[in-house]
C-alpha cells in the first residue's frame, strides 16, 4: 500500500489554522467595537442618593417646573416658578 501524500495531512492543519485565525480576527474587531469611553469607569455595584425635602417660602400654583428628575442642581437654582398673582394682589 502506498502512503499518504504529505500534503493531504498538511491541508485539514492548514485550513483549521486558517478559521481560527479569521475567528480571531473577527472576536478582536468585535470586541474592539463595544470599547467603553476611556471618560467613563464600568464597576458593579450599588449606588445610593439622598433624598432633599424642598418647600417655597410662600404657597402659590407651580407654573413651571424647571428641572427633572435625575438633574443636577446646586444651591440657589430655580426649581420651580409659582404663580405670584395671590402674593401680588395682597
């Protein structure tokens, strides 16, 4: 019987290294896509917030609200403008 040709034992070696390096190359561009910004930090965990009670000065009808929830405010800013016309007229 005659043996086996080297190149019929090269060609499945040479086609699996083939695939897994396309594999490779395709899992790195991939996963190079799905990058997070370098600006934001990725952790597990558990974030917790305070809650602040606000209340005006005087009572009056909220005519618009000037902020959302989830907002960034800091002291002093306007949350919210009542209605004065009650105030105004006493």
């Amino acid at each position: 019987m005659s043996e086996p040709k080297p190149r019929r034992k090269i060609f499945p070696i040479v086609i699996l290294l083939v695939l897994a390096a396309a594999g490779f190359t395709l899992w790195r561009v991939i996963a190079a896509r799905n990058q997070v910004p370098d600006n934001v930090i990725t952790l597990s965990g558990r974030i917790e917030g305070d809650d602040s009670a606000v209340a005006p000065k005087t009572a009056g009808r909220i005519i618009e609200i000037r902020v959302r929830e989830g907002d960034r405010v800091k002291a002093g800013d306007d949350l919210a403008v009542l209605d004065d016309l009650q105030i105004r007229a006493r």
